[in-house]
C-alpha cells in the first residue's frame, strides 16, 4: 500500500514539474517573438524619401528612454499655411548635424518604420537618417 503511493506521489511530482517546464518554455518563445518582432520593425523600412521644409522645434526628449524628436514646417510658397512634419532621430551624429543647420531650409532623408511595439525607440515612426542644406 504504501509503494503504491509513493508512486502516486512521484508521478504527481513529476506532472508539476513537466507543466512548469512547459510554462517556462512557453513563456521563453514568446520573449525572443517580441524581440524578433522589435528587431524587425528597428531594421525593416515601410517607406523612405525626403522631406524640406525649416526645423521649428528638436530636443532630446523622455523621461527614461532619451530621443530626439523634431518638428519642421513644410512651406510649399509664401503665404500659405505650413504642414508640420514631425519625425526622431535615431542617431547622434545626424542630430548634430541638424542642431548645426537649424533655421536653414534642410531636406531630410527618412525611413518610415510602422509597428514599433514602445515610445522608448521615438514618438514617431518617421525615422531621420540623413541631413543635408537644401537652399
């Protein structure tokens, strides 16, 4: 009676654990999902082009992921009412860049990427890869 069960027991153990395994197993293919899917998004473009207009506003923004997002107004003749373009900039180089040229009419090339799962990579999902003085 008493080998009957211990066994009974062992069995019981082992079930617990096999459904703990599976759970942690589970829960390991769902994270490198989610970090194959950011990674995609980071890497993969939707749409790229360029766009001039006058820099109104950039700064590095967040409160714990740092960015910086801008904001330029597209003015097709004088007189007419801007379109604001607003866009990030991912790297630092090409932000210097564009803190040197603003108040000049720039062009800027960018990369739009959709489905960036957090805020912590930009506020936009037009992404700033290049400056250049479009006068």
């Amino acid at each position: 009676m008493l080998g009957l069960l211990r066994a009974g027991l062992t069995r019981t153990r082992n079930w617990g654990l096999k459904v703990f395994k599976v759970f942690i197993g589970f829960l390991v293919l769902v994270l490198l999902g989610l970090a194959a899917f950011t990674w995609g998004t980071l890497h993969w473009s939707y749409a790229d082009g360029e766009r001039a207009g006058y820099v109104q506003k950039f700064s590095r923004k967040g409160w714990l992921c740092k960015t910086w997002e801008g904001e330029m107004a597209m003015v097709t003749m004088p007189g007419t009412v801007a379109e604001k373009f607003q866009f990030t900039v991912p790297d630092d180089a090409v932000a210097a860049k564009l803190n040197a040229d603003i108040g000049k009419r720039v062009a800027l090339h960018y990369e739009q990427r959709k489905w960036i799962p957090s805020s912590c990579f930009g506020e936009t999902e037009y992404f700033v890869t290049g400056v250049r003085v479009a006068e």
